[in-house]
C-alpha cells in the first residue's frame, strides 16, 4: 500500500478532517448552563484575521492539508470547530503566535468554553509568555475547577512570583489526583525557591516515586544533592535525568490538541490504536495522514510495519521493518519487532541472530530479553532462557520487569515455589505490576487454591480493568465451582472494560447458549454476540463458530447450527487439533439430532 497522499481529492481531505477533528469539541468541559444554545455558531463582533506563516519548511502533504483546513475557516468563519483545528496545527508544528491568534478568536467567540481558554494559555506557555498564560489558565480554571492539568500548569507559570499561591494549587491538584508527579516536582520548585531544601527533595523524590524516569525531577535532586555535598547521589541522579523524559500526564484537552494538530506521535498513535481494536482500514486511512507529516517516513514505516504484524500480514511487516532499519540500523526497536515477527513466522534462526544483535549492543534491553527468552523457552531451551534473565538481574537486581519475566520462566518450567518468589519480589518493587498477580494467580491455580487464586485475580482487574485474561480465569474459576452466574458477572464486567474484545463477547454468548441453568440461557443475545465475534474476526477461529452453532442450537435452528458446525470442524482440521475436532465432532451429532448442547451441572 502506498502511503503517499494524493490532494487532488479535496472532497477526500475534507473528509478525512472531519473524521479526524470531529471529536474535537468532545472534551471541552464547561457548565451546560453557561453554554445554552449551540454555541458552536457563537459569533464575535471582531473578525477574524488569517495568520500568515512561512510554511515552506512543512512537507508537501501537511501544507497541502493546512491549505484545506485554512479554506474551511475562511469558507465557514463563524464556527470553531475548524479554527480551533487550525490553531492546533499551528500549535503542533511550531507557530505559536499563529496559534494565539486562532485560540483567541476562539475564546471570543466562545468565551465559557474551557478547552479554548487552556489550549490558549498553553501557546502562551510554549513562547515563555508566562503572565498570558497565567491570566488563561485562571480564566480556564474558572470555568472547570476539577480539571486537574490547569492547576498545575497555573502553578508553573507562577512559581517564580508568587511560590506560596502556586503551592496552593499544587497541594489542590494533588487532592483530585493524587500521583500526579508534575504537581509534586512543582512543589518541591516552590519549597526550593523558598529557600527549604529539604523539603523540595522530598517533593522531588515524591515525584520520582509516581514517575521514576522524570528528568527534570531528577536533575532537580541531583542539584540539591551537589549542593549538601552527596556527590554519588548527585552523580546517580543526573545520569537518570540523560537517560529520562516528562512524565505522561492524564491530561486530554492536550492530547487533544496534539491530535488534531497532526502531531506525528499522536497520529501513529491512532493508528495503533484503531488497529488493536481491529480496524485496519480506518487504521490505513491515519497512516496515509501520518505519511504527510512525516519528513523522512521513517517512523512511519515503524508503525505500518506494527499494523501489518497485527493483521497477520508478517512478510509486510518484516519487510517495513527491514526498510527502517536501512534508515536507521541503530533503531533497537525496530529490530526487535523485526526479531519477533520473524520468531512468529517461524524463521526461528534469523530471529534469534537479530535478538543477538541487539544484546551485543544493550545486555539489558527488556523487550529483547523477553522475546529472546520466549524464544528459547519455545524451543525448549528452558535453562538458556533461565540463565539469559538470572544474568541480566545481577546487573539489574531492583529491575520489577525482570522479576517478572524470571518468574513467568520458572512458572512455565513448573518451578513454581520459586516463581512464586521471583513473582512477589516483582510486587514489592512494583506493586501495581498487575501482570505478576497474574500468574501468581495460576501458581495457586495450579496448587489447587482456587480461593487464593481469584484473590489475585479480583486484585488485577481492580489494577487493571482492561485486563482480558484475568476476567477469563475469573470465569473458569467460578464454572469448576458450579457458579454460573458469578461466570457471568464476571464476563460482563469484562465487556463493561472491553467492549470489543472477541475473547470475552464469546465466552459470554457461549455461557447464555449451553449454561445447564435453563434462566440463564438467553439464545437470541447469544447468537447476537457470537456473530459479533465471528465478524470481528472474519470467521477464521473455530472456537467462535463453534459458540455460534451452540447459539443456534440454542433457538432450535438446527440446520444453521449443523453448517457452523461443520465449518468450525473444518478449521480445526486445518490447525490439525485433534482434541477440539473430537469434541466439534460430537456436538455436530447433537445438532443432526436436534439436541442443542449442554454444559454439565
């Protein structure tokens, strides 16, 4: 698929941005009682001038594409929705004073809008103009005082002038969120510029404690460490803050912004996105944005290569990858979704010479240690794969994901005492590493502690509530046990997380079509959502037939359950799985009996 757009289609840009920025107006946050009336159509008694900007050194495509968005302002001046995108592309690629004056006119024609205010005070902040951004981001807070990134953007600009109110916003932003890392490193400025350094290294380690790689933090306390003269410590801090980055902050009005200003990162970031939910094509669509904003293609090609993998085209995705790392040899990743994609194809020696590679140049890059490992494990090679991550953690002793990834070893080697080890150390380091609940879920699983078992798993889906396989052994659980309806509370409260997860939607239509318990059996929902999971995934998996024939059986639809039948056996016998083809087989006799299947009590 070429990625390069071609504009003579401007129906197709059109399109294409109002796909892209309709959602744009979807987080503003303001009280509906101001806003009454569609305030979409709000005018403004000063009209709007078109900021003129040099864009010769945008690519092609984007320049092409902000002449579009530029149109619709000039076409449609009286509403926001296209100014404000115009504004965020400005933003984005690097106009701030453009921008200023698109969120602006914003703000006057939308005055009790709240996005428009923040995003006008965030241009401010991007050109240091720090008293505009302040007075914005006060007139924002007032229109939303739950918002928490306002809070703490407000006390950045103010730290200098006014540390005591800037404190105050910070320590009521911690109160809504209370690991909110960039309000505890603005604290410990506060403390600091007060002169109380002992204080602001407290904030600073707070902050480092919510987000352990925040650069600015750590050289902050490699500062205050120099100056008390705990050099090993200074020295310990400022090499985090080389090897660290900001914080991801939970802040959506900016997510937003960097969206609909085609920001590459968060482009390729939709891309992936809609392409993990199943949407390859509208992922295709982004992809062909991503390509006009990006100025080598290199990043790009990374992400397409991602797609690819993920629709099962593994000779596509090698072959980007490939392409990307002749752009870029020293890219780590690349080689190591390379070095996967390859393991999954099957090319097991071509994999395991790319994950060398990389370890010759980083011994402790992680996901190169995790697919090495897997590798080996796969290829029966337990005590290689063992020793691979007992080395890396000499090295690294505290590292959480190592510990994790020895245990997940050891529990495949049905080592379990002391994967059970490895497994709670992981926790106490990191104590949200829900993963590790997991599978120490399955250790007890496996010890016949079925109690202990769902403990864990209960635990990792309040951690992680978009955690697939956690609901499902919840549910296999509560089967053993004869509780059916527990299996499906859990199931739905699966779905309620993942909507759209094909795993869960046909467990629960499997439960409503074959439960032994006559008023929980729901044939009509059941048929509905295991033909929701055969469309999301094209009716090649025969686990998902073979619920849909059972849905159908169901509602005494015999002869459509005989053909999905025999259409789920078919693929079994492809995938050569004698143990499923045996029980496809028997239900199949059910269903030419008109007998629909049951689960036993």
């Amino acid at each position: 698929m070429s990625l390069r757009f071609n504009v003579s289609n401007r129906i197709f840009v059109v399109v294409l941005l109002g796909a892209f920025t309709s959602g744009f107006l979807a987080c503003e946050r303001q009280d509906p009682a101001q806003t009454a009336g569609d305030d979409s159509e709000r005018t403004s008694d000063v009209e709007f001038e078109m900021p003129e900007v040099d864009v010769s050194g945008l690519t092609p495509g984007l320049r092409d594409r902000l002449n579009v968005i530029r149109d619709k302002v000039r076409q449609e001046p009286q509403t926001v929705e296209a100014l404000g995108t115009l504004g965020a592309v400005y933003f984005v690629h690097g106009f701030p004073e453009a921008s200023i004056a698109c969120f602006e006119h914003a703000t006057a024609m939308m005055p009790y809008v709240m996005q428009w205010q923040y995003s006008l005070g965030m241009a401010y902040e991007r050109l240091d103009r720090t008293e505009k951004a302040a007075e914005a981001f006060q007139r924002a807070l007032e229109l939303d005082a739950d918002y928490v990134p306002v809070y703490v953007r407000l006390a950045a600009t103010l730290v200098e002038r006014e540390a005591a109110r800037a404190a105050n916003l910070c320590q009521r932003a911690l109160e809504l969120e209370p690991e909110n890392a960039v309000a505890m490193y603005t604290l410990g400025r506060c403390e600091e510029a007060a002169g109380k350094a002992e204080q602001a290294l407290k904030y600073y380690e707070q902050a480092l404690k919510a987000a352990p790689n925040y650069a600015d933090a750590h050289a902050a306390a490699s500062r205050l460490f120099a100056a008390a003269g705990d050099q090993d410590k200074a020295d310990e801090h400022a090499q985090a803050a080389e090897r660290g980055g900001a914080p991801i902050l939970n802040d959506p009005i900016y997510r937003t912004l960097l969206k609909h200003g085609y920001h590459l990162e968060s482009v390729l970031r939709e891309a992936l996105t809609l392409a993990q939910r199943g949407k390859f094509g509208a992922a295709d669509q982004v992809l062909l944005l991503a390509a006009d904003v990006d100025i080598d293609g290199v990043a790009t090609r990374g992400v397409t290569g991602a797609v690819r993998d993920m629709e099962g085209r593994l000779e596509e995705a090698i072959a980007e990858y490939h392409a990307v790392l002749r752009a870029k040899p020293e890219s780590l990743e690349a080689r190591g979704k390379l070095a996967d994609a390859l393991a999954r194809q099957g090319e097991l020696a071509e994999a395991e010479s790319e994950y060398r590679k990389i370890l010759e140049r980083n011994p402790d890059y992680g996901p190169a240690l995790d697919g090495f490992s897997r590798l080996l494990m796969a290829g029966d090679r337990q005590a290689e794969a063992v020793k691979l991550i007992r080395d890396a953690l000499v090295r690294s002793p505290d590292a959480a994901p190592l510990r994790h990834q020895l245990g997940l070893l050891l529990y495949h080697s049905k080592q379990d005492d002391e994967a059970r080890v490895q497994l709670l150390k992981c926790l106490e380091l990191s104590p949200k590493y829900y993963h590790a609940r997991f599978f120490l879920g399955l250790i007890e699983e496996r010890a016949n502690e079925p109690d202990k078992a769902v403990e864990y798993w209960r635990q990792t889906v309040a951690d992680a509530p978009g955690f697939r396989d956690a609901y499902l052994s919840l549910r296999q659980i509560a089967v053993k046990q004869g509780d059916y309806q527990a299996a499906e509370k859990y199931l739905r409260d699966g779905m309620r997380n993942m909507p759209d997860d094909a795993a869960l939607i046909n467990s629960l239509a499997w439960m409503l079509a074959v439960s032994p318990i006559e008023q929980q059996r729901n044939g009509e929902e059941a048929l509905r959502l295991a033909e929701t999971a055969c469309d999301f995934t094209k009716y090649k998996q025969h686990v998902y037939i073979d619920t849909l024939a059972a849905a159908y059986a169901e509602l005494g639809m015999f002869e459509e359950a005989i053909v999905a039948q025999r259409q789920a056996l078919d693929l079994a016998r492809q995938a050569e799985n004698q143990t499923v083809m045996l029980e496809y087989d028997a239900r199949l006799k059910l269903y030419e009996q008109k007998k629909p299947y049951r689960l036993d009590k």
